[in-house]
C-alpha cells in the first residue's frame, strides 16, 4: 500500500463529523440569536425571552429536524436508486403532504380548527404512502416503486392545482401558493410537537439502513448474497421516508433541493461510500436548512420570502456548477 | 461440506432457462462451467448462490435446504462474483473490498482485526493491494475486475462461485487468479467458476459442467469433456484438442455450419 495515495482522502474523512456537528450547533445557535425583532440571545424573563422560546426557538427546532430529515432521506434514496439525482419527492410522499395540507386551506378548515394544516398534510402523506405501497405491491421492483411514485405525486399535484384553481377567493390562492413555497416561518411549538415524533423515528428508521445501502452498490445479486433482504429494506426505506419526509412536508410546505444537494456535496468527502454519507446528510441537510432560514431573517428581515424559495435559488446553480464539474472531470 | 443443486428447473420471465441440472460441490473440488452464450451458466451459479428460486428441484448447503439458512449464514459460506462488474459510487478499492466482510461483522460496529486481515490478503491475492486508496472510479476495466473479484475472495467462504471472473484480466493476472483458486481448493474449499475460455477451463479445473440450452451435456474430467466431438455438438465448432509439453491446449479452428 502506497501511504500517499490513501492519506489523500482520509484527513477530510477524520474531520468530517465533528465540523459538520459543529457547524450544526453554531448555526443552530445563530438561528435562536438573529432575527428581524434586533434581539440577541436575552439575559432574563421579558419580551426578548417571549420571542426566543415562542417564535425562534420553534422555527430553529423546525429547521433542524426538517434539513436532517431531508438531507439524510436523499442520501438514502439515492443510495437505493444508486442514482445521484434522486430526491426524497421521487415516491409521492411529499406531493400526497402538499396536497392534504392545500386541502385543509382550500376548505377553510385551517382558519377553524387549529392545526388543521399540519394534520391534513399528515394525512396526504399517509394516504400517498398507501397509495404508492398498494400500486407497486409488496414485492416491488426498484423500477415499479419509482413508477408508482410519480403516478402518485403526479395526481396529488393534479388535485393541488385543481385546489387552487377553484380557490373560493383570491386571498385563498395566494395563501395556498404561498404555503406550497414552503417556510418555517410563524410554526409554534405546537408544531413542533406534532412533527417531531414521526421525523425522528423516520430518520432513525432511515439510519439502520446504512449497510444495505453500502452493500447495494456492488449491485443488488452482490448485495443479496453479501446477506441483505433487499425487501425488508424497501419496507423499512418506505416507511422511514414517509415519516420524515411527510411530517416535514406537513408542517413546512415543500423545501427544495435539499434531499438532492446536499448528499451530491457530500459524497466527495465521505470517500463516495453510501452507508457514511447517511450521517453525514443528516447534519448537512440540517446546516443547509437552518442556514438559509437564519440567512433569509438576516438578508431580507421583513420581505417574507419564503425558506423554499430560497433553497431552491441557492440550490440550482449550486446543481449547475456541479454538473459543469462533473463534465469535466468524468469520461464522456 | 457441501453445496448441492439437485436436478433444478429454473424460469426467468416465464422461459425456462435451466432444465434438470445438477451440481455438487465438494472440498478441493474447482468445477468450470462451460457452454455456449445463453446456455444457463449464470442462471445455474445465480440459483446455486440462491439467489434464484428454482421451480422445480433443490439447493442445499450441508444437506438443508438453502432458503432454510439464515442471509448472513450464506453470505458466510458461499461468496458469489457476479458478471456484471458493478461498482455504482467510485468508492475507495479498499473500501469495496471491505463489503465482503458484512456477513461476518456484527450488527453494530467496525471491521475487527480479522476482518481487515482478511481484506488484505484478498487485495494481495488479487494484486491490488497498490491501488486501496484510489477510487474504484479511477482504475482500469480489467482492475476493477480484480478489486470485485478480491471482494468476493474477503468474504472467505467456504463455497466461491465466480460467473466470468476472468474476462478481461490480462494472462498474467488470469494465471495468479487460477493459481489462487488452486491454494483455495488445496486449503479444502470448494470453487465454481463460469469460463469461456476452454484452454483455462481444460488446465485449472478439476472438474468440467458442459451446458447446452439449459441441461447438462456433459460433466467430468477435463479431459473428458472437452472431445472434438462433444465441443462440435454444442458449441457448432471444429477445435483441435492436445497439449504443449503436457500442458492442455484447446483451440477452436472454425465454425461447422
């Protein structure tokens, strides 16, 4: 073994995890300390801590379990399909999400019964999942699964525009799109209560599954034979994404490219292997996420754009410059 | 101690692809599968590894019914190489390697000592110990097939099927592979190897699978086997059968039509 040629990637390898963990924690703490009130991190009891635990305190929880939710499912996804370009929306989940929660604005029950939003899109996430469980079968093909995926997000967007096009007023439209944009901002703990139990037990289903993935790279024969269940995982991917991905959909609307992005920057310094990229996106999803949210209350503290906006205009010609990288670097 | 297929019947997408074959594996033994393109070589290893479920017949390891076994347990016993040289993430060789050691690793945890162990002699059996810290992205075709092949070779099964390992490899590693599979046998393993190459196939296996649309045409001694007449039958070719200072040669000269 020639030591120059290994020491190259190690160092990153070894360093990984603790930067992105700090990373995680300054970003989370930034996100408690800005915001557009000019309050930083309050001594005592007051106003200032009123706005800490009811307004940010929420919003920054939100937006860690949602980044790590969405980070850690692409990388799972990804791993599966063994395809980079796979995104946690692939299997319908979050489009049944987006459109339970537009259904609960469209009817007006959002206004009436509280947490009608997060519920309904709870619902379409559940209902989505059953739906892509019952088209593809139980034993599902990697093919049959994805198809069934877009059949079933295909639909649930068909309904959401269907929603916004018989919205019974302007306003509803306009709150409708705006919730599809997808945001953190004004959740309360309330939401946070509701969606944290199914992310956190989506992501700690989604994280055994990190052999599996390893072993699926040699293929699914190699990976069989290497004692992987490729059904049983499928189960379990399914429902872990579904958890994650749903709640997450459910209570922020659809935040984009995260799933995507960040396990694509990520592989390099994982040394490409799957299994380690899983952690790995969990805390750069959650960077990303908690990020752009604190960036977004420092850039623009009053003009409302909203979180998914934003990753999506971060995220794309991040993705540009990583397909002009990945030309040049790899054989035609 | 053995690895058994008895009288299997095996369908993919509704075609019999394999009709009433056997196959035992016993230690020492380096049985070479041969037979024209589609004659049910891969489907005969695939179902052997089990990872096929045949329609009709058995596979049993140690006399029980394979689908009996627990994953890992067979993923202990028998290492299976298949032909398609997938590697999907260019992942460090090393750590391609490493994957042959998952049904020996417990549920949580690193690679212990034996398991590194046991991925450094199979990257130096094949030869690739130079190349651990490159991405499998960045070797030859031919490397890649050393590094999928030191993978199977880390599992440290009892049992190795290979569907065309040596496709690819130049003489010299095709030879060190051979020479390996014989120090696997000696050591009382058991191996069975998908050829295309008769010349290897007649010098280096014990024993030879002759496969013809899908049954068995013939099964032996090399020597026995590889006969002018029954590579006519079976493959549509004339060849000349011999050896070069006592070492066997077979040599296809053309096509009888």
């Amino acid at each position: 073994m020639t030591r120059n040629e290994t020491v190259a990637t190690e160092p990153t390898a070894r360093f990984l995890f603790p930067v992105l963990a700090i990373g995680v924690v300054a970003i989370f703490a930034a996100s408690l300390a800005i915001g557009p009130s000019g309050l930083g991190l309050p001594a005592g009891q007051g106003a200032a801590w009123l706005v800490l635990v009811e307004i940010r305190l929420p919003r920054a929880i939100l937006g860690l379990l949602i980044g790590a939710g969405l980070g850690l499912s692409g990388a799972v996804l990804q791993g599966y399909l063994r395809n980079p370009l796979a995104e946690p929306g692939l299997i319908g989940v979050s489009g049944g999400a987006s459109l339970g929660a537009v259904l609960a604005l469209h009817t007006g029950l959002s206004a009436t019964v509280p947490l009608a939003l997060p519920l309904g899109g709870l619902a379409g996430a559940g209902i989505a999942t059953l739906g892509v469980l019952l088209l593809a079968g139980p034993q599902t093909g990697t093919l049959t699964l994805i198809l069934a995926g877009i059949a079933i997000s295909t639909v649930a967007t068909a309904l959401t525009t269907l929603a916004l096009n018989l919205a019974p007023n302007p306003f509803a439209a306009v709150e409708i799109v705006f919730w599809l944009m997808g945001s953190l901002t004004d959740r309360s703990l309330a939401h946070v209560w509701l969606a944290a139990p199914f992310i956190l037990a989506g992501m700690g289903l989604l994280l055994t599954l990190g052999r599996a993935v390893d072993a699926l790279t040699l293929g699914e024969d190699a990976a069989a034979n290497l004692g992987l269940d490729l059904s049983r995982m499928r189960m379990i991917m399914i429902a872990g994404l579904a958890l994650t991905v749903g709640a997450s959909a459910a209570v922020a609307g659809t935040i984009a490219f995260v799933g995507l992005i960040v396990p694509h920057v990520l592989r390099p310094l994982v040394a490409a292997q799957p299994g380690r990229l899983l952690p790995a996106s969990l805390l750069g999803g959650a960077i990303l996420v908690l990020g752009a949210d604190t960036l977004l209350r420092v850039i623009a503290p009053l003009a409302d754009v909203k979180l998914g906006v934003v990753t999506a205009l971060v995220g794309a010609p991040f993705f540009l410059w990583l397909v002009v990288k990945t030309r040049s670097t790899l054989p035609r | 101690m053995t690895l058994a297929i008895h009288r299997v019947t095996v369908a993919l997408a509704g075609r019999t692809v394999l009709q009433d074959a056997s196959l035992t594996l016993a230690p020492g033994a380096i049985v070479g599968i041969i037979g024209p393109n589609g004659a049910g070589k891969s489907t005969l290893l695939r179902t052997a590894a089990g990872l096929l479920a045949p329609r009709q017949g058995t596979v049993t390891l140690d006399g029980r019914p394979l689908a009996d076994w627990e994953r890992r347990a067979v993923g202990r016993a028998i290492a299976f190489l298949p032909q398609e040289r997938t590697v999907d993430w260019p992942m460090r060789v090393d750590a391609v390697v490493a994957l042959g050691r998952l049904p020996h690793r417990g549920p949580a945890g690193g690679m212990a000592e034996a398991d590194r162990e046991a991925v450094a002699m199979a990257m130096r059996a094949t030869d690739i110990a130079h190349l651990a810290g490159r991405s499998v992205g960045a070797v030859s075709g031919g490397e890649r097939a050393r590094v999928l092949l030191a993978r199977a070779l880390a599992q440290d099964a009892r049992f190795l099927l290979a569907d065309e390992p040596t496709a690819g490899l130049d003489p010299a590693h095709q030879l060190a592979f051979f020479a390996h599979l014989g120090r696997l046998a000696g050591a009382g393993r058991s191996v069975a190897v998908a050829l295309h190459d008769l010349g290897l196939a007649a010098r280096f296996c014990t024993h030879l699978l002759l496969l013809h649309k899908g049954r068995c045409a013939a099964f032996g001694p090399p020597s026995e086997v590889l006969v002018p007449e029954t590579l006519e039958a079976c493959y549509g070719i004339r060849a000349r059968v011999g050896d070069i200072d006592g070492v066997p040669v077979v040599l296809p000269i053309e096509i009888v039509t």
